[in-house]
C-alpha cells in the first residue's frame, strides 16, 4: 500500500473510532465493566489458540535469530495469559472517572458551571513486543469511555491478532460496539506514519515501547502525545540522610530491578553525608557495578572511572554513577541539567531541605525518603497505567484512567443573556 | 538572519527564559502580585511614550493602507491604555493557582502522595494586532509562575516594543528577574518558526489571532499548541422550547456582539418548535441576515438562500444559517458534523432533553436556556483568560490562570523500599 492508500485507510478507520467513541462516551460505567468481563472470559476460552499463536511467533522469533531477552518479552505461557485476562478483570473494576464533577460554581446571574470529566475520544496506541499490552491498553481504552485505534509489534504479530479477536468478541457479546477497540493488522511502518499524521481522527497518540520508537512518535506526530522518555533518575543522599536509610534506598533504588523506567541511574552523595564508603560497598557487593570520578574511587577499589556521557546515560542494568555534590543546590542543579523529569529522591531527616528538593526539583514525581522504583500506577493506587508520562501537560507521571479523560463545562441557565 | 541564526537565537532566549522559570516557579504569590501592580505603574508612568510609539504604528499602517477594523484593534487611547494597566492590576488580584493540592492519599506502605500544581514552565505566546496582548499575556504568564516568549504582530512593533519596556520595568522593578517575559523584537517571520520548532525551550505555544496564524501553528508546532480555532458555535430550539426564551436567547446568541468566538452561526428549528417565524422575524426585525433553504425562506420572506457551505461557515457577522430538524437526535448529529466543539446550546423546558444534549455535544462548553455569547473566561468567573481552547487535553474551554499550570507527584515517606 501507499502512503496514500495509508491515509485513506486511516480516514476509514479513525471514523468507524469516532463513531464507537460516541456510543462508549455515553454507555454506563456497568456496561463497560460487564464489556471487559465478557473480553477476559473469551481470552480465557480461546487460550488454546492465543497460545498457539503465540508459539507461531516465537518460531518466527527464533528463526529471525532474536535474543532471549526479546524473546522472552514476546512469550506467552497459560500462567501469563491468565494475568492478562486478570489484568483486563482489573481494570474493570476500577473507578469510573467519565463524568465525575471536577467542579462546579453558580455566577452571581444565576448561571450553573459544572465540569464534568469526558473520554479524551480516540486513543492511538503503538507498541512493541509484549502482546499483553493489546489486551492492557485496550482494556484501559474502554474503561475511560475511549475508543482505540492499536499497532503493535511486527514481532508479535499472530499473538496480538489472536488476543485482539478474543477482546473484541468478548465486547461484542456484552453489547459494546465493534470498533471500540481496532487492531492494524499490518507490520508495514507506513501504517504508523497514518495514525502520526491523523489530526482530528486520533485524538492522543500514545507510544509505549523503546526510545527509537518514542522519538520517532515525537517528531512526526501531528497529533498531541503522551509520551514516555527515559527514566534518568537520581537518588541524593543529603547531609542529613541516615545512613542505614541511604543504604537501604541506594540499593532498592538502583538494584530491586534495573530493567523498569523507576530505576535509579545516578547517586549524588553530599560531601558532607557521613558513610558514603558504607553505601558505595553495600552496592557493589550487592553486584552493582559504580562509575565514579577519583574521589569516589577513593572510597572503593572497585569503582570505575565515570565518563562525562555516563551522567547522561540510562543504563537499566546493574550500573550507577555515583557523584559527590557540596550542598542541595548543586544537587538540584545536576538533577536539573542532566535528569529526564521523571522521577527524582532525597534522603534526609532534614525536614527544610526535603521540602526544598521536592518543591524545586521539576520532575514528574520527586520523592522524600522512598525509592525511586515506587514510580508506578500501582504502587500510587491508580490501578493499572498506560505509561509514565513524562511531558508537561495534560498529564505527568502515571497515567491511568483518569489521564485518559479530559473535561467540558456544561452551562446550566434559565434563559440568561449576556448584557 | 538564517533559520541556522534564528535557532541560536531560540536556544539563547529559551534559556534564558527557563532560567527565569524557575526561579518564578518558587516566587511567593506575593511578589509574582507585587511585580505586575509594579508593571501596572510603569505603564501608566510611560503612558506619552506608549501613545507616541502607537502614533508611528498607526501612521505606518495608515500608510499602508490598512482597514477601519484592523486599523482600531492596533489603536490605542488614554482610556485603551488606562484598561490596559488595570487588567495587569486584575490578574495581580487573582487567586493563586500554584502550590494548590489537586488531591492527596495515603498508600497502606504510609507512602504519602500529593499532587500539587505548578507553572507549565516556558509559554511562546504569538500573537496579532492588538497590542494589549503584551500586557495581558505576560502578566497572566508571570501570575501562573510561568515564563514567556512573546511574539506580536508586525504591524503593532512600536506599541509592543513601548509596552513591553514598561511591563519588564515594572517586573524587575519588583525583584522579578528580567527574564520573565521577552519580546521578540522582530518582524521576520522566521521567528515564529524558530518557535514552533522549539521542543524542549519552549513548553506551550499559544496563538492568539485569527484562522491562518492558528492553522500555520497547528500545521508546524514541534511544541504542544494550546489553540483556539473557529467559534462554529449552534443553539438548538427544541419542541419544548419556551417561545420567549428562545426568542431572546436566538438575538443575544446571534447579535450581541457578532465578532466574538462565542457568537451563534447556526440556529437549528425543532419542527415541533411552536413559534419559528416570531424568532426569525425578530431576528431580522433586529438587522440580522437569515440564510435558509425553501422551508426556512416560506417562513418569512426576507430569508436568503442558504448553500452547503454556510453550514461550515464561522460569519462573525449579522448573518445567520438557519435549518429545520427533527428532534434532539438530528440536532446532535447536525452539531457533531458542522460544529467546532467550542460553543454549543439548547433551548428546552424539558429536563431530560437538556440533560442528553449537555452529555452528548461533545463541545468544549455546552449550555442550556442560556446565550452562547457568555463563553468568556470573565463570565465564567475565572478572571482574565488567555484564551478558549477548543483542542481536547490540558484544558478545554475558557483557558486562565490554571489552564496555564501542570502539576507534580510529592512523595513523603519514611525509608519505605519497594517490595
């Protein structure tokens, strides 16, 4: 297909979205929870055959030579299926936000302002390899009374056709409407191109996956996006951090698990924190591998030297920088030149200085006294989330449910005009 | 200058402009207000050098040839001008919005989560003609915490180079860093193009003028874009409409002030509406144009043909389209087809009718039994407003102090590591 041909199917498809998001905008909140009941019931009974589409992309997988950790992203056991239709079960029974009252105020004319949270309309949602998230991110759709337009991987291209046919039928038997949820069934990049430049169609283009695949949604897109960069986070031992809590923290921060987005990358340690040779060694026993600069090799024979590019690096493995600062300022400072605003912590007992860290470091989430890796829509309470956000409007750091609604004001009057 | 040129210029102004965002981001609420009554001041100190500087843009544009419309939104008088400081006085007056919880929990790891707003961080603001938009957006920028880059219109260069002086005067009269507003002083168009390419320096772009400077925003904005487009705004009589309501709802709608966005462009007739030929005689009674088609024109013979197009039409005059329709249904699907989601009403005594019609348009503001001309940021009680969003995130409708504000996640804890 052309781009053209491209353009025109995405014409086709973002309309048949639109059409479904009105019916989603206005069906009850029981309907769209029984809707994912009946999705994760039909995932449950066609798991024979998602798993069997799944071994078919594995064989192609390996065939295509791709490595254990991509691969074991890509597969698919009975156990993990089941957590999907567990997940989809989740999010259904998760609180309602559509039309939830942000607030509501009466003109001194008599007027009747209320603002009401709505769907956001059409979401476009483009993934890599984990099949899950066609179950995931389409439950999630649904629930805030969105419809989705979804593309994911070329690896996992069976699983998701697989998974996808068993959402849409579950929806389809508790009544929802077909094209609430719409899979590309393609693996042709072109596709993608239609849904960046669908302005008017796709309402919010939310990319999930690596950061090849972030930045080319943030360049071409002509539609808004709610992205998620990298997670370059710092954890700062202040002056005033006890050290058994700065211990505890550095390695929960950095090492609980070094693959997620809430990982610490970078320590700052105080030149005036008391024991930063205990932290630096509970680390690299612990199996962390730290880069420093001279003085902080002084400490410990085993650290590394660190390069310039290491501040700006997210390494999601066993590996930290670690650097002396003298003071918050300069804490916040590196935190400001070299952070991604995602998720950045102090460690202190010292009240003032905690508050200053968290009212001044510009970060999605900034945290006192707890590990970075708490950065998650879970851990906050909020459910199941479509990404950490990591821009500055709409929405910042988990976005779950809510993050995917927005507002209009409904003007209640009795015959006003306006003099 | 180059484009390569206008880029440095973009990097050394956009950082300039953060450095200056951040530190109006902790700038008590009382020294942001104390900055721009001191702005007020110098305006009115300046005010002979302010007129002068209007005087040689007027005399320019006159020159030119400009128009008697175009030619009074450039004018500026004593009185204009006196306006013009008193609104930066207004948004001194305005509550807050920064540093104000959105909501609070407590996770059962006694994790504490607080989300709080803060400034968006850097605004390019692009405006046209009227020079009072320098005075007006940078005082509502420096009141939400935020930065500005300003870029006016080239036929309003003098005014807006004399304004500006003043209001910055003021600002760092009052501690205010210099920074916080900037002007750019230039009529290349390739500036805004540096602008709009600006990710990472600038945060938001907001234009302000009319349909080609939006649409050259929206079609080239690497920055998320804030924009309001047409005011393609209907009122609905419904079957159960009160004849007289409607009536005086149908003129203020339409002709109260005829340029504005909230003005009414299409009046849609339930065919069960009792009294149609009273209100259409009002209208034209009251010097409007009524565009219809056979239906319409039998009720009154004044009407005027109506064509396709009127129905996609934002007049901004004393013109109006006129269709019939039959029920609540036909009018939804006539406003979701033609309207542009800013401003839409119905006129009905029956509740249910209303009820529908306020969750099913999916406008940024719906209103029933009241005139849409009261779509304004003033009549919805939210102080001055930098504008009437018609896009679907961030915020929606009239657009003030909080529009112009994002929030953070503060986390408190004691130590707690993630499990």
């Amino acid at each position: 297909m052309t781009d053209r041909d491209w353009q025109q199917w995405m014409i086709a498809a973002g309309t048949r979205a639109r059409a479904a998001a009105r019916i989603l905008a206005r069906t009850p909140a029981e309907a769209r929870r029984a809707g994912l009941r009946a999705a994760a019931a039909a995932i449950r009974d066609r798991a024979d055959a998602i798993l069997a589409a799944n071994a078919a992309d594995i064989a192609r997988a390996e065939a295509a030579g791709l490595s254990g950790a991509m691969l074991d992203r890509l597969r698919l056991d009975p156990a993990r299926l089941e957590g999907v239709a567990a997940g989809v079960e989740a999010v259904a029974g998760l609180d309602d936000p559509v039309g939830s009252v942000i607030d509501r105020r009466e003109r001194p004319n008599g007027l009747d302002l209320t603002r009401v949270r709505v769907p956001v309309g059409v979401l476009g949602i483009i993934f890599e390899s984990r099949p899950n998230v066609t179950a995931d991110a389409g439950a999630l759709a649904v629930m805030s009374g969105n419809a989705a337009i979804l593309r994911g991987g070329s690896e996992a291209v069976e699983t998701n056709r697989a998974l996808y046919a068993a959402l849409v039928a579950g929806l389809v038997d508790a009544g929802l409407p077909a094209d609430a949820v719409q899979l590309v069934e393609t693996t042709d990049r072109a596709a993608v191109g239609a849904m960046l430049a669908a302005a008017g169609l796709i309402d919010l283009i939310i990319p999930r996956g690596g950061k090849s695949l972030v930045a080319r949604v943030q360049a071409e897109a002509r539609v808004p996006v709610l992205a998620h960069l990298d997670g370059l986070n710092h954890t700062y031992l202040h002056a005033a951090a006890d050290p058994a809590k700065a211990e505890a923290l550095a390695i929960n921060a950095k090492l609980r698990r070094t693959g997620v987005c809430g990982a610490t990358e970078t320590l700052l340690i105080d030149r005036a924190f008391p024991e930063p040779g205990r932290v630096l060694a509970a680390l690299v026993d612990a199996g962390c591998e730290i880069r420093g600069d001279a003085e902080v090799q002084a400490l410990d024979p085993r650290v590394v030297a660190v390069e310039d590019a290491d501040w700006d690096t997210e390494y999601l493995d066993a590996v930290l920088s670690v650097g002396f600062v003298d003071g918050l300022d300069q804490a916040i400072a590196h935190v400001e030149r070299h952070g991604s605003h995602h998720t950045d912590a102090i460690v202190t007992e010292d009240t003032a200085a905690a508050e200053r860290f968290l009212a001044e470091v510009d970060s999605a989430i900034v945290m006192w006294n707890a590990s970075t890796q708490f950065a998650d829509g879970g851990e906050f309470g909020l459910g199941a989330e479509i990404g950490i956000a990591t821009g500055r409007l709409h929405a910042r750091g988990p976005v779950a449910l809510e993050g995917l609604t927005t507002y209009k004001w409904q003007v209640r009057g009795t015959g006003q005009t306006r003099p």
